[in-house]
C-alpha cells in the first residue's frame, strides 16, 4: 500500500516570508522538493495558497496511481 503526504515550510529572512518549500513525500521518502518563491511580499497567502494546492494535487496523482 503506497503512502503520501506533504509538507509546506518557510522560508524567512527577519520577518519577511522569502518562499514556501513544498516537500512530497511517498513511504516516507521525500520523493520530491519544489520551491514557490514569493513574488509579492504584501500577498505572500497567495503563493502559500499554491504551494499547497500544488501539494495536495501531486498527492492525489500519487494515491490515484497506486490503485
């Protein structure tokens, strides 16, 4: 039975988000990394919004694959 998660971390420089690392893990093993840099630092929620919806979907693919 395959496993995935995810995991959105921070980036900061002093108060200020620099970018959301997405982490995809399968069994355990991160099987993926990807960076989505913040381009507007007054609307940084935005870029956080993707950076999980890209993880969610990516998981989704991963589960659906294993069936």
């Amino acid at each position: 039975m395959t496993q995935a998660r995810y995991s959105v971390d921070t980036v900061s420089k002093g108060s200020q988000v620099e970018a959301y690392i997405v982490r995809i893990y399968e069994n355990g093993i991160c099987a993926q990394t990807v960076n989505f840099p913040v381009t507007n630092p007054t609307a940084s929620a935005r870029t956080l919004n993707r950076a999980c919806e890209y993880a969610r979907i990516t998981v989704k693919k991963i589960m659906e694959s294993a069936k």
